[in-house]
C-alpha cells in the first residue's frame, strides 16, 4: 500500500441499540460506555466485514462481563485493532490485548489517546501472536480473571488449547470465545469440555453474512 492523499485510516464506532426492537428478543442490549470509543481501520489490518452485526456479539460480552461480581482483570488474545478490548474498557479493572499483526499496535494506541484520562493507564497492548502470549506472559496470566479469544478460522494454536486444558490457568473466572470456523471451534469446544476444567455456561450463533452457510459462533465458558 502506498497512501497518496486524505486520512490514512477510516475511523469507526460500534452502535449499541438502545432499545430492543419488536422482534428481536434475542438482540443484545447491553449498557454502552458513557463514552465514544473510537476504532481504526487502516488497509493493513483485519475489519469485520459485517460491524454492525458483530456489534450485537460484543454487546452480549459487555452484558456478561458487567455481571461479574468485580471488575476483571482481563487479556484479549487474537485481539486485531482492540475492536472488543476497547468496549469493554468501563468493565473491567486492566486489559492486555495482543495480536501478531504489527499494524494493530498503533491503531490500538491512536483509539486508547481518544479516551478518557482516567481510562488511558488501564490499556496495554503486546505485538504477539496467541502462543507466544500463553508461553512467556506467566505473570501477566496469573492475573487473568477474563480471557477473551478471537482467532482466525483456523481456530486456537495447540500452545493456547493446552495452556488451558493443562496449564496454571486457575485465576480465570470467564473464557469467551469467538469464532468464525465452526469445525475449529467445535474440535476445540471437545478439547476444553474434555480436560474436565471448563463447562459451557451460554452459546450462541451470529449470522454476519445473510444468505450464506457461515456462522459466529459466541461461547462463554466457565471453570468447573
């Protein structure tokens, strides 16, 4: 990409619904930040397709992450921009969000100086990809109550599924899970469900592309 003229990203925000409409009982409604959250999207990173939809999946984890008895400390793995992370930023106490994509970083930090000040110091950001997190970030994990995932379609490395089927995961009270590969996340979903440590509290599909066979699949998982 060369960038010849006029802004090099487009900036967008994600539109909560502030009513239920009639028809729709299954739409999230979640209470929205009191403030704008912006999102940058230059050509260099992944956007959803379909942000409107995907806004009513980060509306149903701002709807559980708000009932949780404390705000959570939280990490965000597969993270891109911090489309998710920076909406859950009022509900929880710190977040790390990660991604290997070096162009996420910047876009990540140009949304987090349009926040509120008091804000700003709960937002950090690793250029990392998924493994890499679960391997060297001990003590960052330790800390973890909320683990949030988001990765391609492939679905979640090994090191990330035997981290938390098998590592020192104790500290995380909720696991929540996106996925746009329905095989990869059912070979997953088994892997978890099968270690003995984790049950499925909620799960439910998204339809982003009307028409077609593909689904978003949203999961909440919580320790056994």
């Amino acid at each position: 990409w060369r960038h010849v003229v006029g802004s090099t990203s487009i900036t967008e925000y994600l539109r909560f619904p502030t009513t239920k409409s009639e028809g729709q009982k299954g739409v999230a409604n979640p209470t929205p930040p009191s403030y704008p959250v912006p999102l940058h999207f230059p050509p260099t990173v992944f956007r959803q397709a379909n942000l409107d939809s995907f806004t009513n999946i980060v509306g149903r984890i701002r709807e559980r992450v708000l009932q949780m008895d404390e705000k959570p400390f939280c990490v965000e793995l597969y993270g891109g921009v911090g489309t998710i992370a920076l909406n859950l930023s009022d509900a929880v106490s710190h977040i790390v969000s990660s991604d290997e994509n070096p162009n996420n970083l910047k876009c990540f930090q140009d949304s987090v100086k349009q926040l509120p000040a008091e804000i700003q110091p709960l937002l950090d950001y690793k250029q990392k990809n998924a493994a890499d997190m679960v391997t060297s970030e001990s003590d960052l994990f330790q800390k973890c109550e909320l683990l949030v995932l988001d990765p391609p379609r492939k679905g979640l490395e090994d090191e990330v599924v035997d981290y938390l089927c098998k590592g020192h995961c104790s500290s995380i009270k909720l696991l929540v899970y996106v996925s746009c590969g329905f095989q990869a996340f059912q070979r997953d979903c088994d892997a978890l469900l099968a270690s003995g440590r984790w049950r499925v509290e909620f799960a439910e599909g998204h339809v982003l592309f009307p028409g077609s066979d593909a689904v978003e699949t949203l999961a909440f998982f919580v320790p056994k």
